[in-house]
C-alpha cells in the first residue's frame, strides 16, 4: 500500500522482511536514484548500529533512520525504515502524519477546518524537544541540513509534544550525505550559507520557532519586543541573533548551549494537560492569561504579521494571580533595581 510520495520518492510502501518485522520501504523516483552515493549510504546505514544502545533506541524514539538500502542490480533505489509512531498521525480518516505546519494554523482556520488549534505553550513544547533533539543529533555528529516542517512530525492536541524527524537519509554524517544534490527550499534557505552545518540548522530552527508563534510562514524579520506575551524577551533576542541576515553577526552558540531555554519550554506544558506561560512579567502563569483591554479569553492577541510595521508592546496592565509568592515576584520583576 502507498503511503504518499515526495519530491525525490516515488512511493513510500509498507512491507514485511522475511524475520516478520514491519517497516517502510522508500523508492526513490528514477532521477533521484543517479543522485545517490552508494558506499556513503551504506556506511550512513551502518552508522546506526555502531551506536551504544542507548544511543541508537533514543535516536529510534525520534527519527526515521535508515535500516537498510535497496537495490536493483547494481543501483540502489530506495530504502528501509521504521515507521513513524501512531501518535504523529493525525486522528481519524485515513492515516496521515501529522507535520509540524499545523503549528502555524490560526484561530480562524483551524475552527473553518474543524482541526486543532496549537496555542503558543504546546508550539513552544514541541519546539523545545526540536532544539533538545537537535542538541542530541549534533553530539552525534549529525546535521539535519533541509530542516523545515514538512519534514518534522509532532504529536496532537494532549500530552506534552514531542517531534520525529523524516527524510534521514539524505542527513550529513560527519560532514558526508548520501546524495550528491543538495536541496534546500527557498523559504528556508540560510543567508550566505553554502553548505549544511550545525548553525544552518540552528538557523532554521530558531526561524520556524518565530513563523509558528506568528502563525505565518512568510515571517522573516522579528525584534526582542515581539512575542512579548508568550516569551521573555532575552529568548526572543537570542532567536534574533541565532537568524541574522548577516553571517558575520549571526550567532555561533551551539545546540546543546540552548538546553536551558528548551527545559522552560517543555516545561509549558505538563502531562495532564495544563499549560502556562513565561514571559517579562510571568516566571510562570497558568495559560491562557488573565483577560485584559486588547486580549480576549482565549489568550494573547495574535502577534504581528510580516508585512505589519507595529511591534508588540509589554502589557502592563495585567494583575499578578493571588498569593504571596506571586505578588513577591512580580514586584521583584516590576522593581528598577533587579539584575538578570
């Protein structure tokens, strides 16, 4: 049965091996298959199992690595995989996975569509185990390279999101990919990248987490006021310089330098269900936030637009929730004297 095709596959194909497992096979389309380097993807095949165990069942619990290259004569023309876990396919109907471009729905498509809307905690949580996920493929020596959200999965609408990655086999492995062309689409291309590397991905990255809080994949600039209701701004900031147009000034930090920022973020949501918020005024509120002049019950006011010129200004006029501990904090944060 097919399951869909891509750009460089002709099908992908459900299938059983003689030992009784079930997996994937992926045929690549006539073309592709002149683009491949056999002994690279063989050796990118092995690679996996020369991990320790631990190593190769997490990388298993989160991406579709490659377990075998299929050939026909002397030309390979596909490969083996694992499937991809029931809890990144969509609900009901027939079985489609579910990518990351739902976390750029709005409000308005998703109740046209009847389909999920992700508000900003679950798009930050799912974000977090991208960046987390990242930090682990990178100590790998692992570079994603054509990071983008089709080629992401997440979880739904309840538990704490996680993210899978697809298209393994075309990663780079020490510097090495499998195919000899490279193909980036344009709204993800790096400015002034010529090649696949950690701050490539990490480019990419911190570009998605930007398009999906505004809910707008054509967003390219964004400054620290931005998101100024669902973010501290020195996270917003670091996304700025982790994006700059300019090479030159482009954050170097490295994935597992972000681990920090990625456990806030996974801690937004928590495995019942319940959600909050960190922000300048909020070390942590529960989700949606207090109603106030311009924010409705469903929580904050979709941030700006690409082609919007206005920026998100702090909204000062919420009340802290009761308790002493709260009321400490926000003074705290509301005091001139505070140091970060």
């Amino acid at each position: 049965m097919s399951l869909g095709r891509g750009a460089t596959t002709a099908g992908v194909f459900r299938c059983r091996t003689p030992d009784g497992d079930s997996l994937l096979f992926k045929e690549y389309r006539p073309e592709t298959r002149q683009e491949v380097r056999p002994e690279v993807l063989r050796a990118h095949v092995q690679w996996r199992q020369q991990l320790s165990p631990a190593d190769r069942r997490r990388l298993d619990s989160l991406a579709a690595w490659p377990t075998g290259a299929v050939r026909k004569g002397r030309t390979v023309v596909g490969v083996l995989m694992n499937e991809a876990p029931r809890e990144f396919f969509e609900d009901g109907g027939p079985r489609e996975v579910r990518d990351l471009t739902v976390l750029a729905r709005d409000t308005d498509y998703s109740a046209h569509n009847h389909v999920p809307y992700f508000p900003a905690p679950r798009k930050l949580a799912a974000l977090a185990h991208l960046l987390e996920s990242l930090a682990f493929l990178h100590g790998l020596g692992v570079v994603v390279g054509d990071l983008q959200p089709r080629n992401i999965l997440t979880t739904g609408a309840a538990g704490v999101p996680r993210v899978y990655f697809l298209d393994c086999d075309a990663y780079l492995v020490d510097g090495k990919s499998p195919f000899c062309v490279v193909r980036d689409p344009v709204p993800w291309q790096v400015p002034g990248a010529d090649r696949f590397t950690e701050r490539t991905d990490l480019y990419k990255a911190a570009l998605l987490v930007a398009r999906c809080l505004a809910e707008n994949f054509a967003l390219r600039g964004f400054t620290p006021r931005m998101f100024s209701d669902v973010l501290p701004s020195q996270d917003v900031r670091l996304l700025c310089e982790l994006t700059d147009a300019d090479p030159a000034r482009r954050s170097a930090l490295r994935a597992a330098q972000l681990r920090p920022m990625a456990e806030a973020w996974r801690a937004l949501v928590k495995e019942d269900g319940a959600m909050y918020v960190r922000n300048d005024t909020y070390a942590m509120a529960r989700w949606p936030l207090p109603p106030s002049p311009g924010r409705d019950d469903r929580g904050p006011a979709a941030p700006p637009r690409a082609d919007d010129t206005s920026v998100w200004e702090p909204d000062d006029s919420v009340a802290p929730r009761k308790g002493w501990l709260r009321r400490f904090l926000y003074f705290f944060r509301r005091s001139p004297k505070r140091h970060r």
